[in-house]
C-alpha cells in the first residue's frame, strides 16, 4: 500500500487524462479531412471528379447536368478537390453526420432547370 500511496496522491490532485464527452468536446485539427461539399453554380460538368474518384462515390452527367454524390463511399481523399478545374468541390473539416441509411446527393444545374 505505501509503495501505490505517490500514485494515488498524484491521482487525486491531478486532472482526469479523459475527456467529459460529449460536454466537452475536442477541437478539429487543421486540415482535418471530415467531408466534401458541392457548389453546383460553379460547376461545368466537365466529369473529371467522377473520373479520378478512386471509390466512385461521384456520377456526373453531363447531358443532364447532374452531380451525384454517395457520401457513405466517399473516402475523403480529395483528389476530387484537385482535379476540379472550377473548384467546385471544397473539404469541410467538419465531420459528416453519422446516420442509418446511405443517402445520395443529386444536384442538378439551375441552368437545365430553365
Ligand atoms: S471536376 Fe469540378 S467542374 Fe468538373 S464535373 Fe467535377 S465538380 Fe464539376
Ligand atoms: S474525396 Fe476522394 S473519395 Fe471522396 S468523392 Fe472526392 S475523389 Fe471520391
């Protein structure tokens, strides 16, 4: 007992080494990779992000002026992000919302709309 009484006294006065979650809740890093968004004005739908996705979690038709996204594929490499040459496609640091089913994304031009 007297050889574990300096670790129980540095335990007892010192700070808890966890943290009380979700009260208090740990900052992001930078450049965290959470998820992708879409900016559908800038977009030309050139397919060069669906092309080079590695999981193809992107579809895009161009004749229909369509952007799809399936988050849930997604793997967050950003590699999108560097193709894009209209930077349409920028990273969140913010994690995406966890949830049950796997939605996809569609975006359609307001252009084709008219
Ligand atoms: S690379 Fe950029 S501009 Fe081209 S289809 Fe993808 S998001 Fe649109
Ligand atoms: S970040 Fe990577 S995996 Fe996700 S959509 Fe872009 S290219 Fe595909």
């Amino acid at each position: 007992m007297a050889v574990m009484l300096p670790t129980i006294m540095k335990n007892l006065f010192s700070r808890p080494e966890t943290r009380l979650y979700p009260a208090e809740v740990r900052e992001l890093y930078p450049h965290t990779r959470g998820h992708i968004e879409f900016e559908e004005e800038k977009c030309v739908f050139c397919t060069m992000c669906a092309k080079r996705c590695p999981s193809g979690a992107i579809t895009v038709d161009r004749d229909n002026k369509t952007w799809t996204l399936e988050p849930f594929r997604c793997i967050v490499c950003e590699t999108c992000i560097e193709g894009c040459p209209r930077e349409a496609i920028k990273l969140i640091e913010q994690w995406r919302t966890p949830a049950c089913a796997k939605p996809t994304e569609v975006y359609r031009s307001a252009a084709k709309q008219v």
